[in-house]
C-alpha cells in the first residue's frame, strides 16, 4: 500500500544528511531512500536553468523508485526549483526553505533575521521573499558563504583556516543587530560551532531539518500516508528492508562523509547514472 | 583546408585559461575554441568513470565544431581519460601532463620532484609514472590540494586564508628536499605568489601552459597544420573570426573571472548544453 512506500530525499551531496537524520530521528517508523548527487555537486554556483534541469532529474528518479513524498534536502534546489520539481511528479513535494523561515520568524524577536546560504540561493532572495510572507515587518540580511561546503566537504569545520574564513564572512552580521541566523545550506550545521563563535553567543542559529521533519510528519498524518509497520518489526521480518542510499559518482568518498555525519557508514549504498 | 581550422581547448572550468594564454602567445596566428564545462566543474574530487565519460562529451563537442588539434588543458582529464578521448575523436590530442613532467625533469638537478594536484590526479599516480619514464631516478612526492580550486574561484588567492591553507598542505615539501614543484592542476598559477611564499623560493614552481604551447607548436610544423593566415590579417577581413568561448552554465560567472585571468572579457561566449 502508498502508506507503506518509503519517503524519498535528495541533496546534491552529503549535506542533505542533516536533513535525513532529524527526519529518521522524528518518523522512526518511516523508510528512506536518499539520493546525492555527487556527480554534479556543487549546486550553489550553478545557474537557475541547469539547478531546474538537476533536481528535476533526481525527482524523476525518485519517484520512479516508488516513494510517497519527496523531500528537497537541498536549500540551492529548494529555491530555485521547487514549482519545476512539483510539476514533474504527482507525490507530495517539501523543501527545506519554507519550514526554516517559519521556525527563523517563530524564535525571532527583534524581527531582524541573517540568512547565510550559498551564491545562487542568496541571488534567489528565496528566503527574504518566503519571510516576507510570514512576517512583513520582518528585516532579512542574507550572505552567501561559498568557501563553507569545500571547508565541510574537506573535513575542516574546526580549524583555523575556518574560523578566518568565517570572521570575513560574518564579521559584518554580528553586529547587524539581527537575533537569529538561518543556516540557509545543509552543509552548514557541520560548522556550526565555527559560525556560532564568528558571530557570538547572543545570535540563536537556525537549522531547517527539525521543521522539515516535523512538516513531513503533519503532512503525512493529514494524507493518512504514515507507515502502519514499526520499523522495528519490519527489520526483523524482512532483513534487507533498511534505508537506502544512491550517489551518482564517488561512493567511497559519500562514505567516509557520511561516516562523520551519521555516527555510521550507510549500509546499502548504490552508485546510479541519472 | 584543415590547417586553417581553430584549435580546440578543454577544460572543467575556468582554470584551462591559463594554457589558453599561453598558447595564444606562443600561436598569435591560431584560432582557438575553449570549453569550459562550468556545469559540472569540479573534476577533482570525482571518479573515474565520470571524469571519463565528461571528457569524451566535451572532446566530441569541440570535434563536431571543426578543430584540428585538441588541447584537454584540465589536469584531471588528461590523468584520467586521455586514451578514451584519443578513442573517441580523430583529430591530434595533447594532454597537459606529459609536458609538465617533461619540463619538471628538465629543471630538476637534485631529481627530487613535487606536484601538488586534485585528489583525483594524485590517485591516478599519472604525473609519477610519466616522470618515472622520463627520469627513472628520479623521486616524486605528490600531495593534493582540494581547496586551492575554490579559493581561486573566490578570488582568494592572495589572502590570509590562502596563506595559511598553503601553510597547512605545503609544510612537508618545504623541507622535503625536493627543488622542483609542478602546479599539477591548471588552476594553481592562480595562487602562484602564495604558493611561492609557502615552499620558500628555493623551489622552482613548474607550470604546464607553456610546455604545452611548445608540444602543440612542434605537432602543428610536423604534420603541416600551421595555419597560414596571419591571424592579425584575418581579423582586418572577417570582423567575427576571433577566439571562441563555450561554457556549459554560467557565463557571467565565469566572464568575470576569465577578465581576472586574461585581462580582458572574451567577446564571444556562449552558453551551450552538452
């Protein structure tokens, strides 16, 4: 039955495990099907036309594997080509963009919100158009941080060269007077306590992946589309029913990231041509 | 005729620009067409099969276009998918590593030699093996250096960060013995002052660009390829004959950084889908 399909998730790499994990962490019931698109990654320099083409793909793809609603992990192709996205398939579609701006309006109290994401999000104004419904009072200063996805990809959130790297880019925001700050990237959250220390203890960090997990959650309880089986005793049933993992290129690599990110290496990991 | 026809030039993005250079100033009289695949830079971190596979693609397209010699100016193709681009086309190519070693072994006096590259031209031990041929004594110390590419995207090159990133990946080679160090990846030039500054200036930086003019001029004189218009006249008669640039996304972008490297903008570029 549809209810028992598993939910669908891509990125352009490994960022959009943040989002699996607060997902996998909020529906323990649910499978998944995750797909980075490591062949392609980066995504955040790349025009609208060519991020369209992309994530129209990975949807395609998706739902040809059978799932009941796909998640964009991925804020580039959340804000670029979500309606594209929508057109292509006939599941349930849910970006990371909007569920992030509401929990930004939500904590926010002096209504003056940073968003930091990568070039093509920021020249979306995604954000500042999605929190500008939510809250027309609201103030919205975004900067795009390209130098943050290598520094995580390569492994070096903590060091140094990030913590320069990330004084340059928001030296400015800390004393912009804005009270949250959206990590508007799924990469991100990786460097979490290096953003955290560039910009002081008083700014409250924004990650989307809890609001997406809980926006998937009420969007599957109003379409009765919730798993009926525990994931517990269907892993006893049926031994290879785990959650499954597509790259397009460099497994090994995917891998050993989401190693670190995960606590553990995926344990079906499939390299597909899209 | 064939001698007359432009040669073809491919790169993964921005970096192949500094062969371009110098091949226009060793053949002020040649065309050129230059492919940039900027949708699906970097080439770097991925693997074989793909880098394979985008090679051939972009190989087939500067063909289809009428060229009479292929220039592959991207490290990472030419380590990995040289011989199926030379199965692929017709026309003369002319990889960017063998002219690099050669020049390296020619300066080296102590034959201890270092190429920094990306991750995946270091796996492909391509740059040890062609200097292993050359110089049988000869020893070789590699590193790779992934976030040079971004930095010099940026525009970073000549930073505080960039110091100290080449700090953090050069230490070792500075008192490593070696007296030569290739820039194995076409976008390092970029950082050459920076790099420099890191491995003291007892080492002698190599870079491939003008090697690779030299090979490409001695091939078009062997096989009488040459053109034999001067280029200069042409222009005065055809106003639309001069250098052609393709990308396959983001042309502004990478205008931008093409008048950074060459001083001025490319007057025609054009973004083409491969």
């Amino acid at each position: 039955m549809e209810r028992d399909l598993p939910i669908g998730i891509f990125d352009s790499g490994v960022g959009g495990l943040t989002v699996y994990r607060a997902l996998h962490e909020r529906l323990p019931n649910e499978r998944f099907v995750y797909l980075g698109d490591t062949a392609r990654v980066p995504y955040g320099t790349k025009s609208l036309t060519t991020v369209e083409r992309y994530a129209v793909e990975n949807a395609r793809f998706l739902a040809r594997h059978g799932t009941k609603l796909l998640v964009v992990a991925c804020n580039t192709a959340s804000a670029l080509a979500l309606p594209a996205v929508r057109r292509a398939v006939s599941i349930p579609v849910v970006g990371v963009i909007e569920p992030g701006a509401r929990l930004a309006v939500a904590r926010s109290r002096r209504r003056r919100i940073g968003v930091i994401a990568t070039e093509a999000t920021v020249r979306s104004r995604a954000y500042a158009t999605t929190i500008a419904h939510l809250a027309p009072d609201a103030h919205v200063i975004e900067r795009s941080c390209p130098l943050f996805v290598p520094l995580a990809e390569e492994g070096w959130a903590d060091t140094t060269v990030a913590r320069l790297v990330a004084e340059e880019y928001l030296e400015d925001l800390r004393d912009s007077g804005i009270d949250v700050l959206v990590l508007g990237c799924t990469h991100y959250p990786i460097l979490r306590r290096t953003i955290q220390q560039a910009v002081g203890e008083g700014i409250k960090l924004i990650e989307s992946g809890e609001a997406v997990a809980e926006e998937v959650a009420q969007l599957l309880e109003e379409r009765s589309l919730s798993a009926r089986v525990k994931r517990d005793e269907r892993e006893r049933r049926l031994g290879d029913d785990l959650d499954h993992f597509y790259v397009t290129d460099a497994a090994e690599r995917f891998a050993r990231v989401a190693e670190r990110f995960l606590g553990q290496a995926p344990t079906v990991l499939e390299a597909v041509e899209i």
